[in-house]
C-alpha cells in the first residue's frame, strides 16, 4: 500500500471489510501494521469517515495525525 495516505487506506479497509470496518478493526489494524502508538490512534477514531457524532476530524486531520507513522521506515 507505498504511496497511500491514511484516508485512503482505511477507505480501502472500508471498501474490503464493509460494516465489518469500524473504530475497532481500524485501531486492531493500524497499531499491528504501522505501531501507531494507542493515544494516537484514540484521537484519529474522531475521523469523519466513522460517522460518529459529536469532535470530529476531516480526512486531512486524520491523514496528517498518522502521517509519521506511514510513511516511517
């Protein structure tokens, strides 16, 4: 997955798991793949892309937040 952004992929996780993707699967998949540590992650489940209300954060937020962790290595 070179070269995506954070929105992309879980877009893409999205796109492969449907209703199965949510805040748990996203945090279980992120932190296994990338070691995004877990404080991270807690703030990036405000994505819009979940669909929870209340805070949220756009895609470029969310992109942004777990940038250092994707594209490290």
């Amino acid at each position: 997955m070179e070269g995506k952004d954070a929105t992309e992929l879980a877009l893409l996780c999205k796109a492969e798991l449907g209703s199965a993707f949510g805040v748990i699967s996203f945090i279980a998949a992120f932190r296994s793949a990338f070691d995004v540590p877990l404080h991270v992650l807690q703030r990036a489940q405000a994505w819009e892309g979940f669909g929870w209300g209340g805070t949220q954060i756009s895609d470029q937020e969310f992109s942004d937040l777990l940038a250092p962790w994707l594209t490290a290595g």
